[in-house]
C-alpha cells in the first residue's frame, strides 16, 4: 500500500537533474491541487510526481490538499484557478468522467473548464473471492457459483457510485448471477466483512489486498487492466479469463485550468514522460501499487472521451446516484 514512507524511499535515480534554458516557466512554485486526503495512495503518487518534477524543472511543486465530494472540491479549484500555469492538479478519472453521471450536478464541465497535460498513471484493480467461503479458483469457476447459488452473491466496494462498486455490478450483469451491492467505507472494511463470509466479492484497488492474497486467505481470480500485474504474475487479465472489455481500473492525470497556456501544458507533458520513462521509478512505482503512464495533453483528452461510454452503461446497470 502506497505510504509517505514509500515515497522517500525512491531512489535518487529517479529524480534527473534539472532542465535549464527551456524558457521563463517556472519562475515562481506551481501549486498541485489533490483532491482526496493526505496518506492515501492519490496524495503520495502526487507527491512523487511533484517531487521528481521538482527536481527536473528547479522550481518547487507544492503539494496543497482539497478533499471532499469524490474530487469534486479540487476540481472545481483546479477549474477556477488563475490559467497562468501555476495551479495545476492531480484529476481522478473518476471525478471527471463518472461523478458528472451520478451526481445532480457537478461544479465543473469536463470538455470546457479544463487545460489536459498528461496522463500520470493506473492503478490495477482485482476480482477477489475470501478463500474460505469461495471455492472457484478461475472467473468461470465463480460464474458457475454463484449462478447456483439461489439468493446470489454479495459483493463490497468502496461507497455508492466507486468506480469498485460500478465495476461489480457491471461484472455481475454480464455474468448472470445475481447481487447485492454492501457500500463499505473501504477496503480496511470491506475485506474482514469477506474474510467472515458476508460479501463474497469484491473488485476493488489491488494494493490493499496484495498481504490477504499472498496469506492466501484471498484468492485473486483475474486484474482488470489490458495485461498481467508484474508482482502477480501467475493472475489473468479479465479477458484472459473469457470477459472481454473489462479494463476498468481507475487512473489519474493532471491538469490545469482551461486557458493555461498551450506550450506549458505540454512542455509539462514532456518533462513526465522523459521522467517516467526511468525503469528504476517504474519499477519502484510498481511496488507501491501503480504503473506509470504518461501522455501528450491530446492523447489524455482522447482517453477521457473514450471511457465515457463504457462507464456510462456501468452507471446505468448499477443505478447509482450521489446521496
């Protein structure tokens, strides 16, 4: 589980010296906006980031917290900031692509309010089934279960509306078992509820439950991202396990206010991806739970577009709606 200790542990080859003579900006610290509390695996990915670039452009990247309403709070800042290149932010693709569907109203426009600079990076989600009270060892095997099962199956996730608990009533509908959703606050309790036999399932943030997994008192069955998680290897991808079009793991950019100059935006782009593409981070990014990324600022917006529809049909099946 990513930690603040985890992020001063990143080797000193990942933070490249300085690039010089590219220009005016920055010549002042450029605020980085973050939308969920300080500790959580958001907050520390952030402070990597902002760190590393600190050290590549020779200014300060300050980290500056505004939690609260799923992202919505750092958004809306991040959307009515001065698009002078000073305030950027850590976005959720969660905030900007599914809050807008599941709440009355959102406080930004996502095609309107914002400057896109880069995709930063995923982070793999797990089918995992309690051992104890789970016999299926494949997704098929659980398929088969759970439809024999005459009151269905039970599955957790994170609060109404996650992107957890869209992606198990999204995996439920197409599986033909019938479920019911039980909203924990998170994984700290959403897995004793599993590990008792009460919730059956849950699709949920792989980096909380790599310790029950490798105990063995949780097994995984399948990650929901386009190929293998490095440190479990012997674990399928969704489609490898005979489900198709399942890669809903969630992942974060950043950005910056609509009117931040162009040439910032993707010189910011470019100063990530040349980071990023350090094979001593990627690997140290990999053993907090995460894989790097990185974009240009039209390939992030593209992105963004293309996960509406697929989330859409999610927030449909599941009937989610913001309290």
């Amino acid at each position: 589980m990513l930690t603040r200790r985890s992020l001063l542990a990143v080797p000193p080859l990942a933070l490249a010296a300085p690039a010089l003579g590219q220009g005016a900006w920055p010549n002042k610290p450029v605020r980085v906006l973050v939308g969920f509390p300080p500790g959580g695996s958001l907050d520390v990915l952030t402070r990597l980031a902002s760190e590393v670039l600190t050290h590549r452009l020779g200014q300060s990247f300050v980290v500056e917290t505004r939690s609260g309403a799923s992202g919505n709070i750092a958004a809306e800042a991040l959307a009515r900031s001065t698009p002078d290149g000073y305030t950027i932010g850590t976005v959720s693709m969660h905030t900007v692509v599914i809050n807008p569907m599941i709440f009355p109203s959102v406080p930004f426009d996502m095609t309107k309010d914002f400057q896109w600079i880069s995709a930063m990076w995923d982070m793999p989600n797990v089918m995992a089934v309690p051992a104890q009270y789970v016999p299926a060892r494949t997704v098929q095997e659980f398929i088969a279960w759970g439809r024999e099962r005459p009151q269905g199956i039970s599955y957790g996730s994170a609060g109404v509306g996650t992107s957890i608990h869209l992606s198990g009533a999204y995996f439920l509908a197409r599986a033909g078992i019938p479920g019911t959703h039980v909203p924990f606050r998170g994984a700290a309790q959403t897995i004793p509820a599993m590990l008792s036999g009460d919730v059956q399932l849950a699709i949920d943030n792989l980096a909380s439950y790599v310790g029950v997994i490798q105990e063995g008192r949780m097994r995984a069955l399948a990650v929901t991202m386009g190929q293998r998680w490095p440190t479990l290897p012997e674990v399928p991808t969704m489609a490898e396990a005979g489900i198709d079009n399942f890669n809903v793991s969630p992942w974060h950019c950043w950005a910056g206010p609509a009117g931040m100059p162009r040439d910032i935006a993707e010189r910011l782009s470019r100063e990530i991806r040349a980071a990023w593409a350090d094979p001593a981070l990627q690997q140290r990014v990999i053993g907090m739970g995460a894989m790097l990324t990185g974009s240009t600022p039209d390939e992030l917006g593209a992105r963004l577009e293309a996960e509406k529809p697929r989330w859409a049909e999610m927030v449909r099946i599941s009937g989610a709606q913001a309290g």
